[in-house]
C-alpha cells in the first residue's frame, strides 16, 4: 500500500472509490458515529462539495452542516450523501452479536 505523505495525495487517493468505500467501511466498523462522519466529510471534500451537492440535491451549507462532529442528520441525508459519492450503504452480520438473541425474543 503507497503511503499518503500530504493532504493533495489524500485527497487524491480519497478520489478512487474503492480507496474511499474501504476508508469509509473502515471508519463504520469502529462504531463511532463521530469518526464515521468525519470521514464521510473528508471524502465529501475530496470529491468536491459543491459537485457533490448539486448531484445530491442538497444545498452545499446542509452537506457541510450535516457532516459536523455534533450534527444529527437525517438517515436520508446522509443516502443523499452516499448516492451522490456513488457508494450503498449495506449492512453485514457482526461477528459477535451485541445481545442474545434468545432473551430477545421472550
């Protein structure tokens, strides 16, 4: 893997969207919403936010308020996001669940 030495090779390298979805997946698996969100806004600026918000249908102020450490955006939101990064949002089993299942369901 190439080490990313300045922010122009980030960004550059945050372009690629293989390289932004494995960043991306990487930050979702930790569980924090807060790093999650400061990742999607570091793609987002590499991407270009003004490109970005025209392709998402949002103004590009919402975007930017959308993606602050303390925002609480609309799930919507950030589908607009993803859609207009080109990327899905899916979801996978976890290794260990969080409960168990079998007190769950009594």
């Amino acid at each position: 893997m190439k080490r990313i030495r300045n922010e122009e090779e980030a960004i550059e390298h945050l372009n690629e969207p293989a390289n932004a979805a494995s960043y991306l997946n990487g930050a979702a698996a930790h569980g924090d919403v807060e790093m999650l969100m400061i990742c999607l806004e570091k793609v987002a600026k590499a991407r270009g936010m003004s490109k970005l918000a025209d392709k998402a249908g949002l103004a590009r102020g919402s975007i930017y308020r959308a993606l602050q450490r303390e925002s609480k955006p609309h799930f919507e939101t950030i589908m607009k996001i993803a859609g207009a990064l080109d990327m899905n949002i899916t979801f996978t089993p976890r290794a260990m669940p969080l409960f168990d299942q079998d007190k769950s369901t009594k």
